[in-house]
C-alpha cells in the first residue's frame, strides 16, 4: 500500500475543497448575511490540513488498484467531514452528525435534507449546500484529474474506483484528457441550463442553485416545497430534460461532439433508458389523471416525478405521498433502476438491469438448449465473464446491504414504507422517500443511529459498495500490492 501517496492525494483533495469553498464565500460577502465568517474558518482549516499533507511529495507516486479504491473511499469521508464545518460553525446546523448528514447528502447528490426550515438558512450556507451536488456530480477526483497530475501513472484506477457503472473506460488514451473532456462538457451543460432558467424568469441566484442540482442529480434547493414554489410549467419542463440529459452516459455526449450519430442510435442502455422514462411517464399520468383533471396537466407532474426519481435527482413538484399505489410503487421501482452507467445519477444504473436481463435469458435458452453456445453482448461488443460476475456480485451485495439497512433503521419504530424508503433514497442517492421522509416531510426526527447507517448508505451508494466496503478489508492495508 503506497500510504504516502494517499496522503498526498488527500492533502491535494482538502487544498481543492478549500478553494471550491471560496465561491460560496464570495456570495456570503456580497449578500452580507453574517456567514462569511464560518466559511472563512473552514477554508483555513481545510487549506492548513491540506498543506500539512503535501508538504512532501512521495517519491513513489504510482496508484494501484488498491490504492485508488481506498483513496477515493477516503476521499469522500474527508471531504464530507471538512464540508460540514461552516454549518456547524454558522450554528445553521448545531449538531455535527445532522451537519455531516446534510454534507455527505449534498456531495453523494442524494439530496435528503434534516433540515426541517430551509428557508431559514443563510444565501451563502444554501449556495454550498447546493454547490456539494455540483461538485460530488462528476466526481472530485475526476476533477482533479482534469487539472493536476495526481499519480505518477495508472490514474485510471482512481477513475474507476470513483465512476458510476459496471464498465468504466477511457474516450481518449490519456486519462488527464478524458477528465478534461467530461468535465467540459459538464461545465458548458451546467451553463447552458442556468441560462434557460434565466429565461423563465428565475433569478440568478435561484437558477445557479437548482443548475447545480440538476447537474449533480442532486435536489437539494432553496424552498420548503422545492420546485412546486416556483408553479410554472416552463420550469418544471426546463427541469425535467435537464434532469433526463444529466442521467445520460457523458461518452454519448462525446460520441455527438465527434458526429458519430449512428454509435449513438445504438447504444442499448440510451435507448432502453429513454423507454422506461417514456413507458413509466405514461402509466403515471394515467394513473394520476384524476387528480389533474387534464392530461397535459398530468403529463407535466408525472414527467417531472419520473425523471427526478430514475436519474436520482429527488426534486419534486407534487406530494407523490398522495398518489395512488400503482404511481408509488413505479416510483420506487425507478429508485432502484436508477439512471445510465458513466452519468452523474445514481441507482443500480440501467445497464446492469440489461446485463441481468440477458443474463437470465442466456440461462433460460441453455435449460432448453444444453449444447447451445450463447455470447452476451452488450452495446454490441461482447460481454466477459467477469463483468457479468461483477454485475451479479454488486446486485446481492446492495440486496444485502439495504436489508441489513432496514433492520437498523427500524428500530426507530416508523412505519414500513418509511423505513424501507428511506433506505432505498439513500443507498440509492434520491432523497425524498415515502411517508415521514416524503417529498414534504424528512429525515429531522431519525436517530443518530439511523443517521449514522444513512450515511454510510448514502456513501456506498455514490461510490457503488466496492471502495467503501475495501475501508474494512483488514488484507486491504496489511496484504502485499498486485500489480495491475
């Protein structure tokens, strides 16, 4: 285990954490709120840390497999420990676990709030909230990787330990590039999306702060009824495809950059994807129509709620609470789908649900057919054993995960949609659950313990269970380094 590069690696994520704090800093100055100065003490505290950590750097800088799952694990702890201190410190959220809760939920973009009068918060304490969805997005390591030379060699490892989905490649030989790439093309959304705000009347402010969300597939926002404040069809819709094209795999938007339309109109995960948006869209609205009294009307909250919920954003224009069974029974099931592979949503992601789909269909063909050969290939390349293993292996884990999650958490005595929502919106990294953690409601009354185990779900759900799970590998630390 090369443990000085981690710290270096570490040190360079607190001096960068430091300098993304100074924007939200600036607002605080120019709105003059009183909460510059907790800002400020963060910004010393995570600069100090991370000038103490790179004081010297590692003459062995090569990251290994090893090395990148547990730095980008480490990472993400930091930055959330570090990120919660200007809440604490502004006393906007005196206790530091609810303070560390609201952090990592705004850097793992799962958006579930303990705040229980957001409107109450300081402009600039609101603008870091909401920059965290920004930031945890793309990922920070990626971002790193974009501007400074991190390792000595094989940053891939920290690409894929830090990248959602069960295949993560490069779009060019170097990695440095491919960060570049993708977070070019995430900044130039970002803005184009502020802009169409703009044009439908939201403010600056106010657009930057959802841009972010919607970006990150965040959801945190500015008022107490989220989206549903602003009661406007262009918004919303503004929203809803911005929603749906930030839970799209970034290579396709590489794949446009380079005229290659056909690979696009290809790929199997966009178009199955697309489909479930569509085909769930549909049933929703059909089903809620009463409540609308107009089809229009009920294809505007229905889209809104599908594509918040399948890309993991968490925004919501509606009490879904008080929707019909089958309406809240498609929204959970699209938590667990969650959106594309190399996007900034969460969930299972779609390609591993195709992945499983043709895997049990391969099987099915072999109990028929015993002396068939049958080759799975997805987005028309074939399929290795082990990505199929993989993808098998990460679906019990979660399984796994979320029921030992469920049994904690209901110790706190709520009712089972509560609990099992809750659960699923963190380790899924939605947000807005059901019953006391609707839409309306949140995650103020939970205990330290449920907090604790939410965290740790919200984690494992960013980074997808390996690197956080490879923390308490004792052979991890102490086992000898495998090239490659």
């Amino acid at each position: 285990m090369n443990y000085g590069m981690i710290v270096y690696i570490l040190g360079t994520i607190l001096k960068a954490e430091a300098i993304l704090m100074s924007l939200p800093a600036l607002v605080a100055f120019l709105c003059g709120e009183g909460d510059l100065m907790p800002l400020l003490t963060a910004i010393l505290i995570a600069s100090g840390a991370g000038l103490l950590f790179t004081l010297k750097k590692p003459k062995n800088t090569v990251i290994y497999a090893r090395e990148g799952f547990v730095v980008t694990a480490l990472s993400w702890v930091v930055m959330s420990l570090v990120g919660a201190l200007p809440f604490v410190f502004a006393g906007a959220i005196p206790g530091y676990i609810d303070a560390v809760f609201e952090t990592v939920s705004g850097f793992t973009t799962t958006g579930a709030s303990i705040l229980t009068d957001v409107e109450g918060m300081s402009r600039g304490l609101l603008f870091w909230r909401s920059f965290t969805h920004w930031v945890g997005g793309m990922g920070v390591l990626v971002f790193l990787l974009a501007i400074v030379p991190l390792s000595g060699g094989r940053s891939v490892h920290i690409m894929r330990a830090e990248s959602p989905g069960p295949v993560v490649g490069k779009l060019v030989p170097k990695v440095r590039d491919t960060a570049m790439i993708l977070y070019g093309i995430y900044i130039t959304m970002t803005v184009v999306l502020i802009g169409l705000l703009l044009l439908g009347g939201m403010p600056l402010y106010d657009s930057a702060v959802h841009a972010f969300g919607t970006a990150g597939t965040g959801g945190f926002g500015i008022w107490g009824d989220s989206i549903a404040h602003y009661d406007s069809a262009y918004i919303d819709v503004v929203l809803s495809i911005g929603m749906v094209l930030f839970g799209v795999n970034f290579n396709i938007y590489y794949l446009l950059l380079m005229g290659k339309l056909r690979s696009i109109l290809r790929s199997e995960e966009l178009r199955w994807y697309l489909g479930i948006i569509a085909g769930a869209t549909l049933l929703i609205a059909w089903n809620t129509l009463p409540q609308w009294g107009g089809m229009l009307r009920s294809l505007r909250y229905a889209f809104f709620q599908v594509s918040s919920i399948i890309t993991t954003t968490g925004f919501a224009t509606a009490d879904f609470n008080l929707w019909p069974e089958l309406s809240r029974m498609l929204l959970m099931v699209l938590m667990l789908v969650g959106a594309c592979a190399g996007s900034t949503g969460g969930g299972m992601k779609v390609s591993r649900l195709i992945i499983m789909l043709k895997s049990a269909k391969r099987e099915i063909s072999r109990m028929l057919h015993p002396r068939s050969v049958y080759t799975l290939q997805f987005e028309g390349k074939p399929l290795e054993d082990q990505t199929i293993h993989n993808v098998f292996t990460y679906f019990f884990i979660l399984v796994f995960l979320i029921i030992a999650s469920v049994l904690l958490v209901s110790l706190d005595n709520m009712d089972f949609d509560s609990t099992f929502s809750a659960v699923m919106a963190c380790i899924n990294n939605i947000g807005p659950g059901l019953g006391v953690v609707g839409p309306m409601g949140g995650y103020a009354t939970l205990s330290p313990l449920s907090k604790l185990v939410l965290i740790l779900d919200m984690l494992l759900g960013r980074l997808e269970i390996f690197p956080m799970l490879m923390l308490f590998a004792p052979s991890v630390w102490i086992g000898k380094r495998r090239k490659g």
